[in-house]
C-alpha cells in the first residue's frame, strides 16, 4: 500500500474515532444536566449562601450529597453505556491494526489471539493518572462536589461586594471541560491500547522488531511535552500513557517513518505534507507563528530567533533588540515555567 492510502486509512479511522468520542460526549453532558440542576436547587434550597447556623456540617452534607448523586445516576451509568459503546469501537481499531500490519509488509501468525474485553478495557485505560472508569464513577464526581463547595464559599465571600462567581462559571463549565477532556483521552488511550495489542501479540516478530514510533499531530494546538516525544522509539509491547489530557499522538510501527515518508501537518502557511526526515522540533522552527503558539509568544521566539511581526514584536526589538536564542529542549524545558 502507497503511504497516501496508508495514511488516508489512518485519517479515516482518526474520523470516525473522533464521531464516537463527539457522541458520547454530547450524551454524556446531556445526562449530566439534571445532576447539576439538582445541586444547584440543593444549594439555593439549603440558605447556606447566607450566613446560617452550622454552615460547615451544611456544607459537608451538601457536598456529600452532591458527589454520591453525580456518581449513582451520572458516573454509574456512564460507565455502564460507554462500556456499551466502545465495544464495537475496540473491535474496529483491532481490525484497523490488523489492516496497517498488513499494509506494512507483515503478517499476522498469531490472528485471533487478541481479544480485548470492554471492560478490561476501560478499567485499563488511564486519564490524567486514573482510569476511565474511577474517571466517572470517582473523579469527576468527587471534582464536581469540590467545585459546589468552592461556588457556595465563593459566593459567602462576595458579601463585601466583589464580583460573584455564577454558578455556570464555578460549576457547569468547569465539570463540563472536564467531562469533555475525560472522555475524549479515554476513548483515545481505549483504541491505541487495542491497536497496539494486536502489534505486540498477533503480527509476526520480524515485523515487530521494528517497534512503534510516538508519533504527534504537529499543529497549533500540539503541546512541547507531545513534539518532544514525537520520533521515541518503544516496543511493539508498548501502551500509550498519555502525559495529558487531550492528547492527539499516536503510536505508529517504525516502517510508516522511513525517510522517504511524509506525513501532514499544518504549519503557518496552512497544512501540508513533511518528510519525516526533519524531526518534529526542527519543523517547528521552520514555523514561527505556529512555534509561538506552541510554545507561548517569548519562548517561541527565543526558539526562533525573532520577534513576530506585529506590534509586541516591534516593541520587543526596540527595547532589547533580538531574541536571546535557545535551543529546543531548552525550550521545552522552560515551557511549563512560562
Ligand atoms: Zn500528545
């Protein structure tokens, strides 16, 4: 198979990977709303944003209440409709595997030796250090009785006059952002750990001697911990663990990366093909707006050695004039500082 229809296929499949998670996400916060309606009435009900008696046991009780709701009709059937869901979805990425070795000149001896359970599967898969399951049924609702006691704490300390978080922005947004970003890692994490299964235990040893290479999505939004990694080399035994949530790499076998193959990515003239003969910190030099976005506006230019063009840009070079340039793993080392 030609690398464009080899990729095709594996954009194909990153499409309808991304249609599930987009479904379930929408389920999941539509059945989150009447749990959110509830404790906010619990609140209001309660008086406790006005000064009452026994303000901390209230708020204790509040709180407790709020975390065993969301996990009983949110969290638990939750987990129970996307174990639902993701079975199909398993099966699908073992088949895309299966059809990538083959692709790539392999073979498969050990076919049908994989079978990943749903629920082996989510219980496996691990978001931001926990897995998707206690995702649901633990994290997220024990996040979103914390939030309810920040609003109600919050709004006791707004008597003075300052301005008062609504409980949309202390609660509803921030238990949906996490919501969204849980779900979506996980559904990722569920088919690259099903995906590498079949890598690691069905194609043939030639073919896995080659390994998997960490492969990031190189755009804008790509994070400096992800292109760093981009080129790592791991076993075909290898499961991806993602180092945050929202992550877009993927682990693909060595062969894809031979020199003479390009990839695609969107740069600052928009999106286009790259040999992978150019690692992933010299492409983002290569673009500078697309680094400053990566990387924050100072680093990114320290990176590439230039000031934007705009009126920051223009206002840096005059006061100090160029960059002080650094390196790229310096780059990324001073990243999470910036
Ligand atoms: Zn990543």
């Amino acid at each position: 198979m030609a690398f464009t229809d080899q990729f095709e296929a594996f954009l194909r499949n990153a499409l309808k990977q991304k249609q599930l998670e987009n479904r379930l996400i929408k389920e999941a916060l539509k059945s989150l709303r009447p749990v959110l309606i509830a404790s906010e009435r619990l609140v209001s009900d309660s008086n406790v944003l006005s000064a009452v008696v026994d303000r901390e046991m209230m708020i204790r009780a509040i709180t407790a209440s709020v975390a065993r709701s969301a996990q009983a009709s949110w969290g638990q059937p939750m987990l129970e409709a996307l174990q639902q869901e993701l079975d199909p979805f398993i099966s699908s990425q073992m088949a895309f595997a299966r059809q990538m070795v083959e692709a790539t000149g392999g073979s498969l001896p050990g076919q049908g030796l994989v079978s990943v359970p749903v629920k082996q599967a989510v219980s496996q898969a691990v978001v931001n250090g926990k897995t998707l399951a206690d995702t649901l049924t633990t994290v997220i609702p024990s996040s979103l009785a914390d939030q309810v006691e920040r609003y109600i704490r919050l709004g006791l300390g707004d008597v003075g006059g300052h301005v008062v978080a609504t409980y949309q922005d202390a609660v509803v947004s921030v238990i949906d952002r996490n919501v969204v970003a849980s779900i979506r890692t996980g559904i990722h994490e569920v088919g690259s750990r099903a995906q590498s299964a079949i890598y690691a235990l069905e194609a043939d040893p030639a073919w896995q001697t080659d390994g998997l290479v960490w492969t990031a999505v190189l755009d804008s939004r790509t994070c400096p911990t992800c292109v760093a990694l981009d080129g790592r080399e791991f076993p075909t035994t290898y499961e991806k663990v993602s180092p945050h949530l929202q992550c877009r790499c993927y682990l693909i076998p060595k062969s894809w990366r031979a020199p003479g193959q390009e990839r695609i990515v969107t740069g600052d003239s928009g999106e286009a093909r790259a040999s992978f003969k150019q690692d992933a910190g010299t492409w983002v030099k290569r673009n500078p707006d697309t680094a400053r976005e990566i990387f924050g506006a100072t680093i990114g230019s320290r990176l590439v050695g230039e000031w934007p063009d705009t009126a920051w840009g223009r206002q840096q070079q005059a006061q100090h004039g160029p960059p002080e340039r650094i390196s790229f793993d310096q780059a990324v080392k001073l990243w999470p500082a910036s």
